[in-house]
C-alpha cells in the first residue's frame, strides 16, 4: 500500500471522503477512493446522535479507527480535534491513533469544547499553545509517514490575516500539512498557496462540493491545494437516506423535506439544554 505522505507527493489533488465507521470506510474503498478521512463530526452525529462540540473522546475516536483499518487497507486521515487536551495528551493521541492504524492525524488550533449555542462560534487556543501541541505529536509519532496535520479556524475569529500567521507559523513549527477553515473566496485560498507551496501540503475542506461558487477539485488542484476533503457528503447523504426509509415504513409523505442531519442535531441539542 501506497502510504498518504507518498500519495500527496503526486501531482494530481487526492480527494478524500468523510466516513464514520467500517462499512462507510469499506463502501469508499469499495468505490476507489485512495483513501477515507474519519470526521469527528460524522462520528459525533452518527455515534452519539450530538453535534461537534467536542463529546467523543480520544479512546472513542481510537476504537472507531481501529474498527476501520481492520476492514480496509487504505490510508485513514484521522480527526483528532483538539488533540483531547493539552500537549501531553496530544502526545497520547498520537501514539493511540497510530497504533490504532491512523496514516495521518488533524489536530485544529479551536478550544477544547465548543458552545452548543452557536457551534460556528470557534474560540482558540494561543499561538504558542498550538505551537507545543504540534510539537508534541512530531515527537510522539512512531513513523515519519506519518502525517501531522494542523488546522486553523482564525478566518472566522481573527481574519484572513491572522489565520495565514497562524497558518506559516504552523508550518515553520514542523507541521506536514496546513489546513485553514473557511478560505471562501479564491483570492484566500491563493493567498495561502503563494504563501506556503512547497512548504507543507495544503489542504481544503468542501463542505458542499457543487454548490454555487464552490472550487471544484480542479480548481483547488490549479491553486496548488495537495487535497481535498469531503466531510459531510456521506453521513448527510447517509441520514437523508434513512430519514426517507423510516418515513416511507411509516408511511409519512415527505417527497418534499429533506434532512440536514447537521440543524436537526444542532437544534435538538440547543432544545434541551
């Protein structure tokens, strides 16, 4: 098997889907992806039936890794959140998810938990915080394939500015890979390749591929993006799915109303707190 860091080495942008256990992972191997990214989200709304608020823990995300690898034998890109805690536990994580199959591993520079009441709120950890929990998994990993990931969501506290500070002092701190949340605008994003090509990988997250005036892979590929995360695509496809199912056994007319798994969580959430 080809490991992710040799595969980010090509030139073609590798594109990745979100999935949350073995069958998703076996469906996308199965399809001929090259490899599946384990969203914390995906994870939170399937396995706890709660937002992305920071609820699954480091042992409950390893388990569901190790689940995957022993069905498939792509790369698994790992969702490691804030690394569960300071620099020493994401020293743990590291060594957990890894031993647990993961060729890769996202650490975000966001707080530890998020409030329920507005989950795009995204408070952050210092500079220097973030700086210590990305050197605490290089020295924790086993293997240099692999990859170390850092993700910043300044852009929706601090700014365009910040987030690419953040963004090149992450990668002058040994990070692989930098990811900035929410580069909406193609002038952003080419602002973040300008910067760190040739560096560190970049990669961007599609939310919604298709949507208007979102980059398709090509798009992000021409700007120099290595590859492309499709986060939501399968659990949202997934529910909708099964919402539809359950309403048709009911016999429940609902042609016409769809489910975003995403505000129906959300808002039950917020309901009874």
């Amino acid at each position: 098997m080809v490991s992710l860091k040799q595969r980010l080495t090509q030139p073609e942008i590798m594109q990745v889907p979100g999935v949350y256990d073995a069958l998703t992972a076996t469906l996308a191997e199965k399809a001929g992806f090259e490899a599946v990214f384990i969203s914390g989200s995906a994870v939170a709304y399937s396995q706890l039936g709660r937002p992305d608020i920071g609820l699954v823990t480091m042992t409950e995300m390893a388990q569901v890794v190790d689940r995957v690898r022993d069905r498939v034998s792509v790369p698994l890109f790992v969702d490691a959140d804030s690394g569960f805690g300071n620099a020493f536990h994401v020293g743990r994580t590291v060594r957990l998810f890894e031993r647990a199959g993961a060729s890769g591993i996202q650490i975000e520079d966001q707080v530890n938990t998020k409030p329920v009441a507005d989950v795009s709120k995204r408070p952050l950890v210092s500079t220097e915080v973030m700086v210590g929990k990305i050197k605490a998994a290089l020295d924790a990993r086993t293997s240099e394939e692999t990859i170390i990931s850092a993700r910043s969501d300044a852009m929706f506290t601090e700014g365009i500015d910040a987030a690419l500070d953040r963004a090149v002092i992450y990668a002058d701190a040994g990070a692989d890979m930098i990811f900035i949340e929410g580069l909406a605008e193609t002038s952003e994003r080419q602002r973040l390749c300008d910067a760190l090509k040739g560096r560190a990988l970049l990669l961007f997250n599609l939310l919604k591929p298709g949507a208007p005036g979102a980059p398709s892979p090509g798009d992000l590929q021409d700007s120099g993006y290595d590859i492309v995360l499709f986060p939501a695509a399968v659990i949202g496809s997934s529910a909708n799915a099964s919402w539809r199912s359950l309403n048709k056994l009911r016999g429940n007319d609902i042609a016409a109303n769809p489910i975003a798994v995403t505000e129906l969580i959300d808002a039950d959430a917020q309901s009874k707190c």
